[in-house]
C-alpha cells in the first residue's frame, strides 16, 4: 500500500511513455496498474507549500499560499 500526497506525475519518454507518482519515499509506476483495479482513499488534506491540513484552495496549496504566490507574480 502507498500512501502520500498526489502530485503532478512524473513522465519518462523512452519506447512508451511511463507515468510515475512520486511519493516521499517511494515511486508509482502507473503504466503498471492498466486494467487493474485500484481503490483510492482521502485521509485529509496537505498544502504542498506550507504542509497545513487546512483545505486545499488551487493548485494544491491552501488559501494563504496560493494568495501569496499571486501577489509574488504580480508585484
């Protein structure tokens, strides 16, 4: 069993193409779940900046983050 915070998949272009998920201390490989079945659970919620369990607002990062990164792009 894996458990972590899902991401944006990891791509490796070889022949195929291989879709990774990246967790702390182990990878997924995708590409080895096709026709398989797979039950996914939600523990709860991590920003991927501040690591808080407070409720995920964009992109995965809570509201205070991700308003502090838009003010970062803006000024």
């Amino acid at each position: 069993m894996f458990e972590g915070v899902l991401r944006k998949m990891l791509v490796e272009l070889k022949n195929d193409v291989n879709y990774f998920l990246d967790f702390d201390v182990d990878f997924l490989n995708i590409n080895s779940l096709i026709k398989k079945k797979i039950k996914l659970k939600h523990v709860g919620y991590e920003c991927l900046n501040c690591k808080s369990d407070q409720t995920i607002y964009r992109q995965g990062f809570c509201k205070n983050c991700f308003l502090k990164s838009q003010v970062h792009l803006i000024g």
